[in-house]
C-alpha cells in the first residue's frame, strides 16, 4: 500500500508539474497577445488583421491602456488612395487616425509624414501628434471643415484662399528628396515600358509622347524652383472654415518642380485666363513676367499629357484599357473636374467602379486637350519666346 500511494503520489505530482506548466504557458502567452486581445471598435475590424495590430499598438503607445473606452471611432473617407481614415473623437481630444495604404512604400511614407508636418507649422495642414515606426500610421489632430468644391473656385475670395495656401505650402522647407514618388510623371514611365513592348496601337499615343519630350527637354534648360509639393492637390484634398484652410492626404508629397503643381491646379480646375492670371499674381505677390507665363503654360501643356498617361497606367492596372478615338467627342465637352467630385462623393460604395469610368474620360479629355494645345497658335508663341529667352 505504502509503494503503490508513493507511485500514485509520484504520478499525481509529475501531473500537477504537467498542469502547471501548461496553465503557466497559457498565462504568459495571454500576457504576450494583450496588446491585441482588445476588443477594438467594430468599425476597426474593416482593416486587415497587420493593420488592426498597428492600430492597437500605437493606440496603446499614444493614449495608454482603456484607450477603446475613451472614444467614439468612426469611419471617413479616404477618397481613392485606399486609405484607412477614422476619427476618434473623445471629450478630450479629437483625432483622425490614417492608416496609409500598402502600396506605398516606407520611405515614401516617411516623406508624406516630414512634407505634412512641416506644412502643418505654416498653418496650412493638420497637426500631427504621433507616427508609427516607419510612419506607415499617424495620429493628427482632426480638421472640421467644408470640403471645396470646383465650382468655388467662381468665387474671387476662395480662388485667392487657395492661392495663398498653395503658396504656404510651397514655402515649407523638409528634406525629402528628389526621389519621392512623383504621382504624374509615373504615368509617363508606364507609357514608355508600354512602347517598348509594343501594346500601344494608337499612333497619336506615340506622337503625343515625342512631343511632350521636346517640350520637357525645352523645360529644363531653365532654372526652375524645387520644393515641397503635395502630389495631389485636388478639391477632395482641400478643407476650409471661415477662418482657415488646410490640404490634407498627403500619401503622394514630394520635392518636385513648384510651377508644375501650380499648372496641375490650373488643368484640374480648368481655370479660364482670368481666373489663371488672379491666382498667380496672389500665389506670387505680383505679376508674372513673361517667361514665367510662357513656362507655365509649357507646364500645363505636358501636364495634361502626364494626367492622360497617369490615369490610362490605372486602366491598365485594372485591365480596363478600352480607349478609343470615337469616344473622345462623346466625352470631352461632358466631362470636368465636377463629376469626379460629384460622383465619388454620392456614391461611396462604388467608388471603384467611379474611379475607372473617371480615368477613361479624363485620360481622353487630358489627352485631347494636350493635343488641343499644342497644336494651337498660343502654344507656338510661347514655344518661339522660350527658344529665344534661353538662359545663358
């Protein structure tokens, strides 16, 4: 009996140890995962699960443990990038928390992250009150305003608003390099690797292409100024009170030529001379003088080139390349920066959809108007004042 309980006590103590070492892995592997065993907003759970983890641990880094109990979470726009937007508003502090979408490599999140703070000293973007390692996610303080619309630019006071924030913008100093992705000109590239492999069957395609390079190559012969652009300045990407006004969204900022984004401006919202020549001289603080009018117009003529190529590269990403002659007329007296406005901001839920039935109309009005243009009267003046005001 003594034996036979010395074994049954032997057997009862290894299996306690057993036992005790699975409820001791359990309990240390619980502690381990706390950090995602929240139970985060439902509104959260539209990320995927690496993005849900660095969520909830910035979350607990910024705000400390019970942060989930502190804030209403909802969802916002993130226009087309594919971002994640949510605001957290909480009777302390109201937030936008941005998570940037995975295309977007690290360092060109790095770059968004240094251009927006560095603008956001100037007053003209969101604070920014806490970035994740690698900058992937950032936590910014949250910006009631109006969202502007194209037809606000018919209004002298909001043209000359956006001339001044254009050029606060413009003014921020941050290092980011010439290397940060440039939004248009990536179209370009896609149009040369498509002409190499031959998938292009339209000639005008190959035309327009020769000649947006001889204008570019004229282009750089001058000393154009470089600084912070914000990539993107469309009217989803602008926000305005009474008061202030602010660009946000800044997944495609980079160091790049100013009178560029200045001509993107112009095409975007098709200003007419008048309007053109109002923003600029408020954008300047002066009058432009006439190398500086001859190069932005140049400007606008190849950027219209880069906004086709731009948007016929996300075609064919999408494998929706049915790009035709016929359908040019159809389009371009229909087609302006309004509809994308109207289009995506009715009907969220298809924005993709939307987002593809815009970048085949505007990649044939763009391209229409650059052919327009550069075949015109006007565009032969600037070219032969350039050629003759050559710097030396």
């Amino acid at each position: 009996m003594f034996t036979c309980h010395a074994r049954r006590s032997r057997f009862v103590m290894w299996h306690n140890r057993k036992y005790k070492k699975l409820i001791l892995f359990w309990v240390v592997g619980l502690f381990s995962l706390q950090p995602y065993l929240y139970a985060l907003p439902d509104v959260l759970l539209s990320l995927d699960l690496e993005n849900q983890k660095l969520v909830e641990s910035s979350c607990l880094e910024y705000w400390g443990e019970n942060w989930e109990n502190e804030f209403e979470v909802s969802a916002l726009s993130g226009g087309l990038s594919g971002a994640g937007v949510f605001r957290f508003k909480g009777k302390e502090q109201d937030c936008v928390l941005r998570v940037s979408p995975d295309y977007l490599t690290e360092q060109e999140c790095i770059d968004a992250a240094k251009a927006m703070e560095a603008v956001a000293k100037l007053n003209s973007a969101p604070n920014v009150c806490f970035l994740s390692p690698g900058a992937r996610l950032m936590i910014m303080e949250f910006f009631k305003g109006s969202t502007l619309h194209p037809y606000d630019f018919k209004d002298e006071t909001m043209l000359t608003r956006v001339a001044r924030t254009m050029a606060s913008v413009h003014s921020a100093k941050a290092e980011i390099g010439s290397s940060a992705f440039d939004m248009w000109l990536s179209g370009i590239d896609w149009f040369e690797k498509a002409k190499q492999e031959n998938r292009l069957k339209i000639p005008a395609f190959i035309e327009a292409y020769d000649q947006w390079k001889e204008v570019t190559d004229l282009l750089n012969k001058f000393p154009l100024e470089k600084g912070v652009c914000h990539g993107d300045p469309n009217s989803l990407n602008i926000l305005y009170t009474d008061l202030e006004m602010k660009l946000i969204d800044w997944d495609f900022a980079y160091s790049g030529i100013l009178l560029k984004e200045l001509a993107f401006v112009c095409n975007f919202y098709d200003f007419s001379p008048e309007q053109e020549s109002m923003f600029l001289s408020v954008y300047l603080g002066r009058e432009m003088n006439a190398t500086e009018r001859s190069l932005l117009y140049m400007c606008r003529v190849v950027g219209y080139l880069e906004l086709a190529m731009h948007s016929l590269q996300w075609l064919d990403d999408t494998g929706s390349t049915n790009i035709s002659f016929d359908l040019w007329n159809e389009y371009y007296d229909i087609i302006d920066s309004s509809f994308f406005y109207e289009l995506v901001v009715a009907h969220a839920e298809k924005r993709l959809e939307i987002n593809e039935e815009w970048s085949r109309n505007y990649s044939l009005t763009s391209f229409k108007k650059f052919m327009e243009r550069i075949n015109s009267d006007t565009f032969r003046s600037h070219w032969d004042y350039l050629n003759t005001h050559l710097p030396q």
